[in-house]
C-alpha cells in the first residue's frame, strides 16, 4: 500500500518537476541541444530524492 502511494505521488511530482524544467528552459532560452541533458540531469537527481523519501519513510514505519 505505501509502495502504491510512493508511486503515484513520485509521478505526480516528476510531472510537475518536469513541467517546471521546460518553463526554465523557455524563460531562459537554453538551447534545443543542451535541454535533454538538463533534464536527464533533474530526472535523475529527482528520483534518488524519491527513493530516498521511500526508503526513509519505509524504515520509520517498519521501526
């Protein structure tokens, strides 16, 4: 159940992490070339800080 509930928060804010990273990119004009590389970059970081929440929370309950 919590593993469900990770998930579908994770999506929702990737979504909008993702959202935000194209309006940056918009607003400052960063070039077509380097854009996938910036959000690889947010993509991955942005999932460690979500595993991370996962297996914290996880391990509080279980404790």
């Amino acid at each position: 159940m919590l593993l469900l509930i990770v998930v579908l928060f994770s999506v929702f804010y990737l979504f909008q992490i993702n959202k935000m990273t194209y309006s940056l990119c918009m607003q400052k004009e960063i070039p077509e070339e380097k854009q996938p590389k910036i959000f690889s970059t947010i993509n991955i970081l942005v999932t460690i800080l979500l595993i991370s929440f996962y297996i914290e929370v996880y391990v509080a309950i279980n404790f």
